[in-house]
C-alpha cells in the first residue's frame, strides 16, 4: 500500500512552518498514544505514521528531498546534485541504441575538474558513495556510510511537583516501525518548553542512531506559582493574625512547614522558607509566601466605634511612601 502524503499525515500544508509541523505532531502523538488507546489497534498503526511523518518533515534535507522526488533518502538528492554540477561542467551525452529493438542507452562523459580531487569520474562516486581510505582507488569496494537515524521529539506533561523535583517516566515510544518502551529520568528543574535529550534513543537506520528529545508541559498547580527557582505560595492571613502575629502550617515541595508570621505583618509581605523551591543541579530555592491580608466584612456600629478609637490611638499612613 503506498504511503500517504506526509503533510496530509499531520494535517499542515506543504508550506508549513517547522513551528506549525511541530505544533500539529505533538497534537496528533498525544491523541494517538498507545498508552491512551490500549484497546484501539488502529491508534497505534496512526502512532506510528504520524512518527513517521514528523521525522521526514521535522528534518529540512529530507522534507526537501520529499517535496522533490516523493524520497527522504539523502542520496537522491546528492545524486541529483552530483548530475547537475556535472553537466554544469560540461558533461556530454552519446545517445544510442544497443541494435535492432533494443533499448536507448545513454552515456555520460563527465569533464568534473572543477569538482577537487582528481577531476575524474571517480569524485563523483567518492560524494556520493564516500571513500574508505583511497579503496576506490586500489581496486576495493566504495560503501556507502550509512546515514544517521532522526531525532525524535516526544512531548510530555509534567505535574508541578515532577518538574520542580524530578521524576522518571516510563514512555512508550516508536523507534523504527516497533513500539519499545524505556524509562526516562527527567532532571529537576525542567519548566515548559524544556528539551531534555536522551542520547541514541531516536530512530535508526542501520547506522548511528539519532536522539530522543523529550519536550516538556509543565501543568499549573492550584496554589503553586514559580519564579526562576523560586516557588511562589501565597497565604491568606486574618487581620487578627497578622496585627498580633501567629503560628501557621503552610505547605511546600516536601511536605508542611510552620512559619511564623511576625506581629504587624502587612499584606503582600513575603517569608522566606529556605531551600524549599525548584532544585536545579546544584541550585536550591527557596519558596516565598506572600501574605494577603482577610478582613472581616460585616461589622456592627459598635465594632466601628473600636476601629474609630483604634485608628485614633495608632494612625496608620499607609500612602506616605507613594509618589502619587
């Protein structure tokens, strides 16, 4: 069965941006995953073309080589290549036939001395079929060097936690047409959009392989917010506790803390708890909490007359630093 059109694989058009090809993979892995259609056989079959399809179109000397002769295999361009040059130099072709019905047989002089090299015939075969070491020369066989294998990219979701601590996850990932799974360690310290490479997990085609980039979504947390290394918590304090100050267990990373909120704290104050942000190599931060003063909303003529006394006896000139 022939293969489909790349571009019709991942649903761009053949003048897609590399952030568009890009932007519609990662849609397309997350909704074709093995792991989240383990009862849909044909997901995985689609796993694997879309796979496909982002290692020709994701890479531009084979997307150029695909848009041109339908091929990602590099020798076609280079053979194509090599022909131009030649007749560029001055190639000159003897057409004939080989007798009474046969075929028409053509022959290319080659006059490639501007090509480096000796000039001749042979550089041709050295750039296209590369030279082990002058063999070609000696009477030996020229191989081909087997080309490298395609990076992959494979996008991931981590929970705030993950990324800010580390974890490892196991990922099923398609490596030459077979499904393999491999368990990645992701490092602390990862944030959205973070490339974390896995060395010889790409794909391969019988020479070196490429590598595994695994792309990185970092997943809001509900009171969590970070800031570089630094996590963000933000605590909400009575106006009691934060006029007499107080004793309260906060979350963080690793587990609940107490801190202490001085008396007279002020909203928007923030507390340092060392050491309890994003570790990043050997990078620690710290976690802030920043206080936001509650209020309470309904009071009484009587409770007005003690704010009225209070405010007298204590006057607070909160815009005295403004410059407005």
């Amino acid at each position: 069965m022939a293969k489909r059109d790349f571009y019709d694989v991942l649903g761009v058009s053949r003048t897609a941006s590399q952030d568009e090809i890009r932007k519609a993979y990662r849609k397309l892995v997350r909704q074709y995953h093995p792991d989240a259609n383990r009862n849909n056989p044909s997901a995985v079959e689609k796993f694997k073309e879309v796979q496909e399809a982002y290692d020709i179109l994701s890479d531009e000397t084979k997307r150029k080589n695909f848009d041109q002769y339908g091929d990602a295999d590099p020798r076609q361009q280079q053979a194509a290549e090599a022909f131009r040059r030649a007749q560029q130099a001055g190639a000159r072709t003897h057409t004939w036939q080989s007798g009474p019905g046969g075929a028409t047989v053509e022959d290319f002089d080659f006059d490639l001395g501007d090509m480096g090299g000796n000039g001749g015939v042979s550089s041709i075969f050295e750039q296209l079929f590369g030279n082990r070491g002058g063999a070609g020369r000696r009477g030996g066989r020229a191989r081909a060097e087997p080309p490298r294998g395609a990076d992959v990219e494979y996008p991931v979701a981590l929970a705030f936690e993950q990324a800010a601590r580390g974890t490892t996850l196991p990922l099923t990932i398609n490596r030459d047409g077979k499904l393999e799974t491999i368990e990645v360690k992701v490092p602390a310290g990862v944030k959205d959009g973070s490339r974390v490479r896995i060395r010889g997990k790409g794909q391969q085609t019988g020479g070196q392989p490429g590598d595994l980039f695994i792309i990185t979504t970092v997943q809001p947390h509900p009171y969590y917010r970070r800031d570089g290394i630094d996590v963000l918590l933000e605590l909400p304090v009575s106006l009691y506790e934060a006029i007499n100050g107080a004793k309260l267990t906060v979350p963080t990373l690793d587990g609940p803390v107490t801190l202490t909120i001085p008396p007279g704290t002020s909203s928007h104050a923030k507390l340092r708890i060392k050491g309890r942000g994003v570790h990043r190599g050997t990078e620690q931060g710290d976690q802030f909490v920043i206080v936001r003063i509650v209020v309470p909303k309904e009071l009484d003529a009587d409770d007005k007359k003690l704010l009225d006394k209070l405010a007298a006896k204590h006057p607070v000139h909160a815009r005295a630093d403004v410059k407005w």
